[in-house]
C-alpha cells in the first residue's frame, strides 16, 4: 500500500480516491473508498477541529477491515489518493490515513514516488509554512506534532 495524489497516480489501476470529492480537470476511474474522505461537514473547519473530527471518524473504523476492503478494491498494492501534491512539510489526510493504519497494523505505507517526503517537521520554519498552506485548503489534516 502507497500514498499519492491524483495528479500523480490518478490513472493508475491501483489507485484508490480517499477523497470527498475527485479531480476536476480529469475523470477519475479509480476506485473509491468514501469511507476514509472526509465529511462534508468536516470541510470548512479550522485546521484543530478537523484534526479532532477526521480523528474520531477513524477511530469508528476498524484498521484491519479498511486494509483489507482497500486491498480487496485495488489489490495487493492499493495506492490512496487525494489533491494534496508532496511538497516538503505537507500534511493532508491521507497521510494521516496512512499513519493510522500504519500504527494500528504494523506496516508501512510510504509515499509513491517521493522518497524524500517524510512525515515530520523538518525545520522550525515548517510548522508555519504548513499552517499556512492548511489554511489555503479547504481541509486539513493533523499534524505529526498534533498527534504527540
């Protein structure tokens, strides 16, 4: 399992949407796993109250059944896909999807195709950059500082 963003792997036949809503300057054929987008609602928070919200909407979920069914859409190797394009100090949700399921499952799902992305704060400048660009969104996720 990978992460990415549909500009970079949205035709692949592994990729998987784990966003709300999909591309608009393509047709996304992918397959589609709403369970992990986040809520409608959820959109227009501020970048705290999304963090605690997306929190709670995984803990709802059971990490082996959402691995499993993605496995089981996409196969073996599902990649999960939102907007968000790697950047140093980025953070969206499927990050944050990754970081759960690597947790609760003891695996890794690192980033397709950007090995220098990590999932820490790189600087002290990074913090404010990322809050900057979680402001710009009309989502965000929690940061790894956050989840501490």
């Amino acid at each position: 399992m990978q992460t990415s963003c549909f500009s970079i792997a949205g035709r692949h036949a592994a990729a998987v949407s784990i966003a709300r809503f999909g591309p608009r300057w393509f047709h996304f054929t992918g397959g589609r796993y709403p369970a992990l987008a986040p809520m409608p609602s959820m959109l227009n928070l501020p970048a705290a109250d999304f963090d605690i919200a997306y929190a709670r909407q995984l803990e709802a979920l059971n990490p082996q059944q959402v691995h499993s069914e993605l496995i089981a859409l996409a196969g073996p190797n599902p990649i999960l896909l939102c907007h968000e394009k790697p950047e140093p100090a980025f953070d969206c949700h499927r990050l944050t999807v990754a970081r759960w399921l690597e947790g609760a499952l003891g695996i890794s799902i690192p980033e397709l195709d950007a090995p220098l992305i990590n999932r820490t704060i790189v600087s002290a400048s990074a913090p404010a950059e990322a809050e900057r660009r979680r402001s710009l969104r009309r989502y965000s996720v929690p940061s790894p500082a956050a989840e501490a």
